[in-house]
C-alpha cells in the first residue's frame, strides 16, 4: 500500500484486515494530514480526533481478539456538516443552527460506516443550509479546491469535495438535492454516487427539500464508492420517505463489464448550455463505451425549471421562522433566495409537483429502450471563487444557480447517478453523469468502474 | 376563453407579500430578493404554459 494518509478505502481495510496497517495507524496518519494540509483548504469544520483514536484503538483490540473485520475496517471517513454527529451541533453551513444543541445521537450512515468498520474524524464544510452550488460560505470561510486553491470547490458538499480530493480522507459523505454530491465530485475530480431518490436513510441529517434530499458517497475510486454505499444501505423506521427496498449490493458485480448495456449519450437540454470542455469530457467517456446513440430527456428544461420552485419553496418553508426572526444571520446569498421562496404562490408549486409526476412517466418510457445515459455534470470546469457571471452557449448566466443546468433535470425524478471525473488536459477535471433508471445503482457503477480501469476516468489525489 | 393574467410585477408582489407575511426585506436586500423571485417566477411560467390533464397527481407519495 501507498501512504496511508492518502490510500483508497478499499486499500485501507485491506490492510487493517490482513494485519499490515492498524486502525490507529491508518486514523492517525488521516489526523496528521488534516492537521497539516486541512487549513490549506478549508473543507474540515469539526475534526473528531479523540472519538477517532478512542474508535480505532477499539476496533484493534478486537482484531486482536479474532473478531472479523468489517469491509470498512480501519477506514477514516468524514460527513457533510448537516448530518449528525453526536456531540456536535449540525450547523448545517449555518451561523444559527451552531447555536442549537449538540446532536445526541450520530446519524444513521454514520453508524453503518461504522458498523462496517470506518472511523468518523470529523464534520465538513459545506454552503449554508445546502442552498448552494458553489462551495462558498461567509461563516465558516469557502472551501479551496484541491487542484486549484483559487478555484470554487462546488458546492453544496463542498467540504466534502476538498477533503477528498485533499486525500484528507478517501470517503465523504454529501448530500445531493439538486446536484450537491455531482458538482463537488465534477470540480474537484471525484467519483460520486446520489443513489436512487429514497434508497439511503436520511435519519440524522437537516433537510434543505424533502421532495428532493438525498445523502450519498464520495470518493476517488469506484470501490471506495461501491462498498460505503453497500454499508449504508438497509431499510431504516427512522425515515418515513425512504422506500421499501431491500439492500442491494452492488461491489460484488462492478466488474461484470458493460457489453450487455445500451449506453447512450443525453441530447437537447444536455447538448447546449455548457462550453466546449463539457460536451468534450463525454464524448470522450461516450467514445470508450462506444456509446453512439443519443436520446432526449424530454422537457428537461421544464424539468429544471420545476425542481427550482419546488426546491425555493420548501426550503424557505423550512426557514420561514428563522427568516422572520433572525434574517441578518443568513448567509446573504441564501437569504435572497429564501425570502423571495418564501412568497411563491402555491398554484406554483403544485404544478410543478404534478409536473414531476408527467416527467417521471416520460424519463420512465425513455429507460425501455436503453440502460444507462450520459451527460455533462456541470457545464464547465471550476470558476474562480467569488465568480459571479460566466458565459454559456452565448449568455451571460449567474454562476451560483447555473452551476447545477445539468443535474437538476436528473435528480427532479431521483434517478441514480454516478459521476464520474474526466481529465481532458493538465488544467482542472470536469465530471460526466452515468445515469441509471431508478434502483439501478449497479449499473451506474458498472460503468464507472470500467471507465476507471481503462483509465478514462481519475481521481488523483491533488498535489499540494 | 379567459383573459391572460396580468404582468407578474416582482418587486410590488415581494413589498405587499413581505409585509403580510410578517418578512423583512431590509432596503440592501430588496434588489436581490426580486431578482430572485423574477426568476422563480419566469420558472414557473415555463411549468403553466405546460399543459398537463387534470387527472395527473402530484408527485409526493404519502402511504398511511
């Protein structure tokens, strides 16, 4: 194994569990880099040093004992800042929610990582109440992209897009409502995973729109995603959304290849709206599968479109008495948005809600006649922190809501989707979505496993 | 047939809303706020031009 500080996860638990690398090893070396390289990029808010060292001095007294390992034994992970760490108040990237008290208990992914063995050391960055493509926060500073100090990390998991790409850790947890897992994974040149709408529990974590939340993984290696996302899984009575599932693993079968898969690259919406960088990225990925056909998510701008209202109106419901009580606390850039979600009319809404359901029926129609569709994750590489404006497909366009054109219409319907980092140059990744039909996680992932052994798709850690 | 709606006027629907609402919009703030509701509005345009049966639920499922 490489250094343990900047390993996989799949490297680690190897390790630990062959008796090369103890868990204190393997947490103390994740502690020394955070410590030394963390500030550098801003993605920690909470490291949880001695819970992490109390942990893994517990998991190799009982490897000592004979007691199996679980597959993420020895594993350092780290959580998007909104989901529960007991002990901490969930800030959710927020002045007012620090103020509550500490959570009791830690969330529900938090305890199945550790139940399979990984070891939390701390919460991450991210922008204020996940209201954010960008990875910016006038509280708690903005994080840093890895590859480019300068550069936006996306957001909203921003934190999590940084440690990761920092080789603070080698997986994260983000949440992802309208793209917040597949932005940061993009510009950062990460793998990520936002499973299926209503697959992992999100007991545990502050909501931004329930209509939209989901929570999932962050890597830089596509078994580092396959086995987290396989100890995460699970039916949870603590979250009354999550569906009826069975768990369904998937590391078992990333190597099945992808011959028998119909991949096809998404047009219309997702042929426009990005520079030439985006639209290079997959058909670089769409030339490695071979992938020649394109389809059309129909509506997909409507789509969009829909997923705004829905996703302004819901989080300024969430707010409404934190807005009436304390809105000069808000980040400025949220506040805007949540004021002005606060006063939509409700005719608005449900129609977007009941077009959701017509979208649903159309993308449904569109998996009959194919398994997996690719498309850019963002329509360019990582601005400049504190850009405002870029320039795509001729228009001038507000950075911060335009950063997600090309996730938003994927997520609105809950699809699940693997993204996928592409390096075109030396200059900054870009990320591809490799989007599945519903509950079809295994196939997303079968394809960015074959993208990564053909070398396609990376995720180096960023030299700093 | 009826007639269309008036113009959406952003900035006299954020003053009167804020005020029933019981909402601050300091004077720094408002511009922002505006934008921001001109925008949702011109998303929801794209969503009521759209034309859907009157049958189609909404999408959130509530199981009992």
């Amino acid at each position: 194994m490489t250094d343990p500080a900047t390993a996989t996860a799949t490297e680690i638990a190897a390790a630990v569990c062959a008796g090369r690398l103890t868990a204190r090893e393997s947490v103390d070396a994740a502690l020394a880099r955070i410590a030394a390289i963390g500030p550098r990029v801003n993605a920690f808010t909470d490291v949880t040093a001695e819970r992490a060292r109390r942990n893994a001095d517990r998991l190799d007294a009982a490897l000592a004992r004979g007691e199996p390992a679980g597959p993420l034994a020895g594993v350092p992970f780290a959580v998007k800042n909104l989901i529960d760490v007991a002990g901490l108040p969930t800030r959710a990237g927020s002045l007012i929610n620090r103020e509550n008290p500490p959570a009791e208990q830690d969330a529900t992914l938090v305890r199945r990582l550790e139940a399979a063995g990984a070891i939390l050391v701390g919460a991450l960055n991210m922008g204020e109440y996940a209201y954010d493509f960008t990875g910016e926060n006038v509280h708690d500073g903005n994080s840093h992209n890895p590859h480019a100090l300068g550069h936006m990390t996306g957001g909203s998991s921003g934190g999590s897009g940084a440690a990761v790409a920092a080789g603070l850790v080698p997986i994260a947890l983000g949440s992802d409502t309208n793209g917040s897992i597949r932005v940061p994974s993009a510009l950062c040149g990460l793998f990520g995973l936002k499973p299926t709408y209503g697959r992992l529990s999100r007991a545990g974590s502050f909501p931004f729109v329930g209509s939209l939340d989901h929570l999932g993984p962050m890597a830089r290696g596509v078994s580092d995603l396959a086995l987290s996302y396989d100890a995460m899984q699970g039916e949870d009575p603590d979250d009354p959304v999550q569906a009826p599932r069975p768990v369904e693993p998937v590391a078992q079968d990333l190597d099945l290849g992808t011959d028998d898969l119909r991949i096809a690259v998404a047009g219309g919406h997702f042929a426009r709206h990005g520079d030439a960088d985006c639209f290079a990225a997959v058909a670089r990925v769409a030339r490695a599968l071979g992938a020649e056909r394109r389809v059309e998510f129909p509506e997909a701008a409507r789509a969009r479109a829909a997923a705004y209202v829905i996703s302004a109106t819901e989080g300024a419901s969430l707010h409404l008495e934190r807005l009436r009580a304390r809105p000069q606390d808000f980040d400025p850039a949220t506040r805007d948005r949540l004021l002005a979600g606060a006063m939509i009319p409700a005719a608005w809404v449900t129609r977007a809600q009941r077009f959701r359901r017509w979208y649903r029926e159309q993308v449904l129609a569109l998996f009959e006649s194919v398994d997996v569709i690719l498309a850019p994750a963002t329509p360019c590489r990582a601005p400049r922190e504190g850009q405002a404006t870029f320039v795509l497909d001729g228009a001038t366009l507000p950075v911060r809501a335009n950063l997600g054109v090309f996730t938003q219409p994927i997520s609105f319907v809950g699809l699940p989707v693997a993204a996928v980092p592409v390096w075109l140059d030396d200059g900054l990744p870009l990320g591809v979505q490799v989007i599945a039909p519903p509950w079809r996680e295994d196939l997303a992932l079968r394809v960015a496993r074959r993208l990564e052994r053909e070398g396609v798709a990376k995720a180096p850690v960023a030299a700093l | 047939m009826p007639a269309d709606p008036p113009p959406f006027d952003p900035a006299a629907y954020v003053d009167a809303a804020a005020a029933l609402l019981g909402l601050e919009v300091r004077p720094e703030w408002r511009e922002g706020v505006v934008a921001n509701l001109q925008a949702t509005a011109a998303a929801a345009r794209l969503m009521l031009e759209f034309p859907l049966p009157d049958e189609l639920d909404a999408a959130p499922v509530f199981r009992a």
